[in-house]
C-alpha cells in the first residue's frame, strides 16, 4: 500500500487504542480470510477437505508411506456410500503414521454429519 493510499487514522502517531470507522479504511486493506487447508501430502494437491473416499485414502496412504501423519478433514454433510456390489469390496483407509487425524469437518464435531455408509471395514491402524 502506498503512503498517499492510508488514511490519516493510520500514522504512526495514532494511539494504539484508536478506533476507525469501516468507511476510513481503503479497500486495498479489506482482506478476505480463507479456510487453511488440511494437511496433505506435498505431492498432493491442496485440498481443504475431502469429499471423495478415494481422494482421501490416497491422501492418508501417501502421508503414512511417507512417514508423516497429518489432519485429514472429511467435508462437512458428506456420506461416503460404501456399498459395493457382491464379489468386491473397498479397501480400508490404512493409518501408518501416528499422528494422523480423520475428522469430521473443521473441528471433528458429529454435528457436521460426516458418513460412512456400507462396507465391512473403513479403517486399519498397521504397525
């Protein structure tokens, strides 16, 4: 931001307990937040949660491989329909690393309603 672009309620002089109105800041200042993303693997690309079963066995598969965990967050009202027809099966989510974590939306509450649906195993904890 240029000096000329700051308002005066900004100086250096300015009491660090001084209030500005919302119309006083200059919308080079105005900042949209976005969620940080979840932990994936480096090689994987940047996903803030998962809402592809697959998509987030691989993610969990190559942090353990890699020997690294990490927070691996299933999206909010998602429901993983695990169901298969007879003579096959989905694969569990195999946990390799210690510190892995699969939540339920950003702060793993049940109210965020994350589902797995169907299937005989989800997860397996080797080592």
């Amino acid at each position: 931001v240029a000096p000329s672009q700051v308002p005066s309620a900004f100086n250096t002089t300015a009491s660090p307990t001084s209030s500005v109105a919302p119309s006083q800041v200059p919308s080079v200042l105005n900042v949209t937040l976005s969620p940080v993303p979840s932990s994936v693997p480096s090689a994987m690309p940047s996903i803030s949660c998962f809402s592809e079963y697959d998509l987030l066995a691989e993610a969990v598969t190559e942090a353990g491989s890699n020997g690294t965990g990490g927070v691996f967050t299933i999206c909010p009202d998602t429901v993983f329909n695990l169901f298969v027809p007879p003579n096959s099966d989905v694969l569990p989510i195999v946990i390799n690393a210690s510190d892995t974590i699969i939540q339920c939306g950003p702060d793993g509450s049940k109210t965020n309603e994350c589902i797995l649906l169907g299937g005989s195993r989800h997860f397996e904890i080797a080592g």
